[in-house]
C-alpha cells in the first residue's frame, strides 16, 4: 500500500505542476496533509480554491471546486482512467490541461495499465495513521521553538517534513518523517542540523532515549516509527534539538 500511495500523491505533484508557478526550490511541487480529514492535498489551484486531494480513508482522489466535489476511487482502476478523469476535471474546473510529467525519478515505474489496488485496508489505516502522528508531532515541535516553516509532504521522497532556522543559534534544522529507506526497513522520524549550509554533528552528542544518532549516509538522529506515541516523538525531537544547541 505504501508505495500506491507514493504513486497516488505524484497527480498532487503533477496537478501542482501544471497550474502553480515554479519556483526555484520546487516548493511548488509539495503537498499538505489534513490530519482530521485524513487526507493528502494540493496548493490552491485556482483563485477559487480548486484543490486535488487523495484520501486515504477512501483511498480515492477527490477534486474539490467551490461547493462541488468530484471523486474517484482508485481501487481497481488503472493509471490511464485515472489520468483521463484528472484530464476531464481540470478542463471542466478550470479550463486548463493537466500534464503528467516530472523533472525526477521515482523508485517505481508505472505504465498506462497499472492498476491500483485496495488489498490490505489495516495497511492502509496504519499508513494513514503514521502521517497523522507526523503531522500532529511536527505542529507541536514548530509551536514550541517558534519555528517559521510549514508542514508539508515531499512527492519525491514521500517525506514528512519541515525546515527552519533555530532562532539565534545560527543553525537550522530538518525534522520529519520519512519512509523506509537505507536507514531504515521502517518509516522513522528524522533530525539533521546544518551550518552555514554544511551538516553538522553535535559534538557533545549523547546517548538519547529514543532513536540513536547517526553519520553515514545521513548525518543526525532517526528513530524508527513502529508503536510510537506523541509524546515520545516529541521527546525525541525535544532531545535532539537540545543537543545541537549546545
């Protein structure tokens, strides 16, 4: 399931693509997440709220305009019908083409037959879940060090994340949730500090309570998301960032 929806969020992406404007650190491209609707959106993409969203509890793409919704579910249909509805609600919401095209490369292919399918609805839920702890521990940890970043979802990398300065310390800071990679065979929650554009390792760095620090291939602290809590997540993050202030 955790690769459908990778999938799934690149017609946010696309739909981002084709009717914002680019800018230069491809902010355009990324998405928010709604933890009480459960879903994945878009920008506004139009001056009267055009939005695309995919919803996770539905598992369906829905376009929202003004005070109407159009929906499709994405179980059983393939990446040609769905790319056909998208073609048809961007011209009929908004007179414009949706274009499927992308300036990077996803670790999965897909192809006009491709068809997505609904066949672990826990998976599913528990995937969905995990975004919403995301969502509520990155609003929590930007609240308490007045961080000026928003919280958004990468289509690229399918992370979770925010980045900000922390304030009159010189350093900024990468926090997030990110899905299973080389660092991890599970989605885990993620800190990375920079100076003056360079990664950075805290020197006095300790052993922490939760997660552990690393320095090849990434360097900063992760900690694996399995039967994780709030407050354990921000515990983590909280530790972290003391570190790096030090």
């Amino acid at each position: 399931m955790k690769d459908q929806l990778h999938l799934a969020s690149q017609y946010l992406a696309a739909a981002n693509m084709s009717f914002l404007e680019k800018k230069a650190d491809d902010s355009h491209t990324n998405v928010g997440f709604d933890a009480d609707t459960m879903k994945m959106e878009t920008y506004d993409l139009s001056p009267s709220g055009d939005r695309l969203a995919l919803n996770y509890r539905r598992f369906s793409l829905e376009w929202t305009s003004q005070n109407n919704t159009d929906s499709l579910s994405l179980d059983g249909k393939t990446h040609n019908e769905i790319l056909q509805w998208l073609q048809e609600c961007s011209q009929k919401h908004l007179g414009k083409e949706y274009v499927y095209e992308f300036h990077y490369e996803l670790p999965y292919t897909i192809n006009d037959a491709y068809q997505y399918k609904l066949t672990d609805a826990a998976a599913l839920e528990h995937l969905c879940n995990l975004r919403i702890l995301a969502t509520y521990t990155l609003e929590s940890i930007v609240e308490a060090h007045h961080l000026d970043s928003p919280i958004r979802i990468w289509p690229h990398h399918f992370d979770t994340g925010a980045y900000a300065p922390l304030n009159d310390t010189g350093i900024s800071i990468g926090i997030g949730m990110a899905i299973p990679d080389t660092l991890s065979d599970e989605h885990y929650f993620y800190i990375s500090g920079y100076k003056d554009g360079k990664a950075i390792f805290p020197s006095s760095s300790s052993d922490l309570s939760l997660g552990k620090w690393v320095d090849q291939g990434f360097t900063g602290a992760i900690l694996p998301a399995t039967n994780l809590v709030e407050s354990e997540t921000v515990k983590f993050f909280q530790e972290t960032i003391h570190q790096f202030k030090k």
